[in-house]
C-alpha cells in the first residue's frame, strides 16, 4: 500500500468532505422550460414574433460582445432601475468565457399581458411577460449547446420591443436561471487535459486561490480517472467555483444548499442511446474553499470528474451504493489513507456493533445515515478493486448503472460479474472489515 498521506486533516474534516461527494445530480430541463403561456393566449402575429425575436437577437449579439451602446438600445426606458447597469456587468463578465454559441430564443408564443398596474406605470403599446432559452455553449467544452429558462418582461412602442426585466413577475410559477457571469468578475484557468482536451477551471476573484489549486490538480485527476474508467469519455469538464449560495443553488438547485457539501456534478437529461449529454458541470460550493485541505480536493476533484466520465452510461435509479461507491474508490486510489482517515464513521460502527450485513440502500444516502452509506459504499468498491481487480469494478459499474435492480436482478448482475453472490460478496467484505478493526466487545 502507498504511503499514508502526509496531509493530516482536522478533526471533523473529513465527515463534511464525503458529504461534499455527494454524487450526480440530473438537472432535467424539460421540467423548467414550459413557457409562460395560458391555453387561451392562441397563437402569436407572425409580426410581432419576428420583431420579438429580433430583439431577443440583438440583446445576445450585445451582451457577447460587451457593447454597452448596444445594450442601453435593448434596455426600455421605463425598465426596472438598475437593469442596463446589470446587463454591462453581465457581458463585462461573460466576456472572460470563451464561447461557441450564446443566443436567447424565442418559443412558439408570446407570453401573457402583464398586470394592470405594471401595464400602466410602463405606459406602453403592450407588454408581455415571456420564458425564452437562452442557449449557449463554452468553447472546447460543449459539443452541443445546453439551454436554460430566462424569464423577461417586453414593453412595446411603436414597432419597437424593449427589455423591461429579466426576473419572474411575483407570484409567477416561472424561473430565470442564472449563470456564473451574472455574479461577478470571473477568472477563467484553461488546463490541458491530454489528446487535444482543454478543461476549464472558472471562479471569481475572491476565490482564485481555489481556482488556481482545481487548474493544478485537473490534469492529474483526468490520468485518475483514466487508470479506472479507461479513456473513453471526452476527457475534460467544466469546473464552476460559486462564491455564494445564490449562485451555487442557481448552478445546482435548491436542493444542496453549500453549507454542508463541496462539489456536485450536474448535467442535463442524457441521451443513452446516443452516449450525448449537455451541460455538464462540477460545481464547487462557497464553502470548499475554506473548508478542503489540498488532499480533500484532489479527492473530490477526482470523485466528481468519475460522475461526469460514466454520466452517459449511468441511468437514473441506478444503486448508489456502486455510483457513490465506485466514485469514491476513484478519487480516494492510491491516497495511502485506511479504514479509520477515510470511513471513520464505518469504522466506529464496526468496532461497537460489528460491520454492516447488507449492502447500503438508496435511501440510506439521506438523512442521518448518509454518512455510514457513503462510506460503507466506498470500502465495498475498495474491497472489490482488491479482491477482484479494478477492472471488474468496472464492469461491474457498467452492469449496474444501467438502471433500477431487484434483488434478483442485483444478484445476477454480481455473479455475472463477480463470480460471487450478493451474500457471499457481503459476508467476504465484512470479513475484511472485521480484520481491519477490532471485534466489538462482549
């Protein structure tokens, strides 16, 4: 076994760090890109979508290129205070990230009527209130473009539309969804990643040291990966550090709210049958920063990018137990940390009650028992790897991840694999539990 790691971490570190591996989250976009339209608003004049669209084009064309004459054209005189200073900002911003595509579309309708009391103090020819796409992609990093849902209120004068709000009206069941550039400056760190890969590393000022220690480590956790999962994957991912808890739920959603994990891989809806997937992004939470050591983050760095490697071969309801599990056996490889530095909790539970006698379930990964799943997953991807090989592991990820599996299915799927039943396979690894900490008590 390689050295034990030479970086010792304060006590408590490590429980919020494997919470901080907490796995794939899937941000459907299907779910937040229903248009703000009613049954009853019927099909929109081919004249007033053209010019709508028209407008919507000449918004993108100005905020990629940060011209800020452009934009105060796009911006209604009437609009809400401090929206054209927020639109220089933004392109000020997006301007540091290098794109393939930026442009917001317009759907099929035309929103609906705006209330009555806004109608008047806009004193506008009419005003609606729309959910367009803004559709954009990172250079070297998007294939395809991922799309999101832009919430605005267009005030028209004359022939002319104008930007009057790019937020919900209150009490609107609709979003806008929110990218890095709107939160600040951003720093922007491209890394070679190997066979004509780049990967990107962007944060904002007030976090460059952070960004400058995921650059340092991304080439390595790309070889990381490699070693496990082999090379068949893109080889490069974007890395967000958010700088807030805005931001960091705008990236992720509401439900990880930064406080108590580090890093979470999301991606739009995947298309299997295709090996394609959009949006794809590692998201570092506010609170990493102060809470990782250097050893922490190539852990989590490593975990993350396996997630991203294996998305479009991991369906939905598939069992954590291998996903979280096998994501931890990657990003914890070759550390040289035991039982006790990396599972403490499982370690405990063992010497007071005896190791586990079943395989963690789904849910156990919520809730107060999470911290038990994860690690308990990770030692069974460790005894696998040691046991059976690496290379097995992987199979065996690849059996599993194709979906939901009874015990029946789980049980083929391991002897398949394995050579072992689910039984036999988790009697052997609570023997190897059991030699490495001692027998409970009495």
């Amino acid at each position: 076994m390689p050295a034990p790691d030479s970086s010792p971490r304060p006590p408590g570190s490590r429980r919020w760090e494997r919470l901080g591996v907490a796995g794939l989250v899937v941000a459907v976009l299907a779910v937040g890109l229903s248009l703000a339209f009613t049954p009853d608003d019927g099909p929109a004049e081919p004249g007033s979508h053209r010019a709508v669209q028209e407008l919507l084009d000449t918004w993108s064309r100005a905020v990629r290129t940060a011209d800020p004459a452009v934009l105060a054209t796009v911006v209604d005189p009437r609009a809400r205070p401090g929206l054209l200073d927020a639109e220089v900002r933004r392109a000020e911003a997006l301007a540091a990230l290098p794109l393939a595509d930026f442009a917001y579309e317009l759907g099929p309708d035309l929103g609906t009527d705006v209330p009555d009391d806004l109608a008047a103090r806009l004193g506008a020819d009419e005003a609606r209130a729309l959910t367009v796409l803004l559709r954009y992609a990172v250079e070297g990093i998007d294939d395809e473009p991922t799309r999101k849902p832009v919430t605005v209120v267009l005030a028209r004068r004359g022939e002319q539309w104008r930007l009057v709000d790019d937020r919900p009206l209150p009490g609107a069941e609709t979003t806008t969804w929110r990218g890095p550039w709107d939160y600040g400056p951003l720093e922007v760190r491209a890394v070679d990643t190997g066979a004509g890969s780049r990967s990107l590393v962007v944060g904002h000022p007030e976090h460059s040291s952070l960004v400058d220690d995921i650059a340092a480590e991304l080439a390595a956790a790309v070889e990381a990966v490699d070693a496990v999962w082999g090379t068949g994957w893109p080889r490069r991912a974007l890395v967000l550090v958010t700088a807030s808890h805005d931001e960091f739920t705008a990236q992720v959603g509401s439900r990880y709210n930064g406080a108590d994990i580090a890093a979470v891989a999301v991606s739009d809806a995947v298309d299997h049958e295709r090996g394609e997937t959009t949006g794809q992004r590692i998201v570092f939470s506010p609170a990493a920063e102060q809470r990782l050591d250097r050893a922490g983050l190539r852990a989590i760095l490593r975990h993350e990018l396996t997630h991203v490697a294996a998305r479009t071969d991991t369906v939905d309801g598939s069992p954590l137990w291998i996903l979280e599990g096998y994501a931890d056996y990657v990003g914890y490889r070759g550390t040289g940390g035991d039982l006790a530095a990396i599972a403490p909790t499982l370690a405990a539970v063992v010497a007071e009650r005896g190791a586990p006698t079943t395989l963690p379930a789904d849910a156990d990964f919520a809730g107060d028992g999470a911290r038990l799943a994860y690690e308990s997953a990770w030692s069974i991807a460790t005894f696998v790897a040691e046991e059976f090989g690496s290379e097995r592991l992987t199979a065996l990820y690849r059996r599993l991840a194709a979906g939901p599996a009874d015990p029946r299915e789980l049980d083929a799927a391991v002897g398949d694999v394995l050579g072992v039943d689910v039984e036999q396979l988790v009697d052997r690894w609570r023997g190897r539990l059991e030699t490495q900490v001692p027998s409970p008590v009495g």
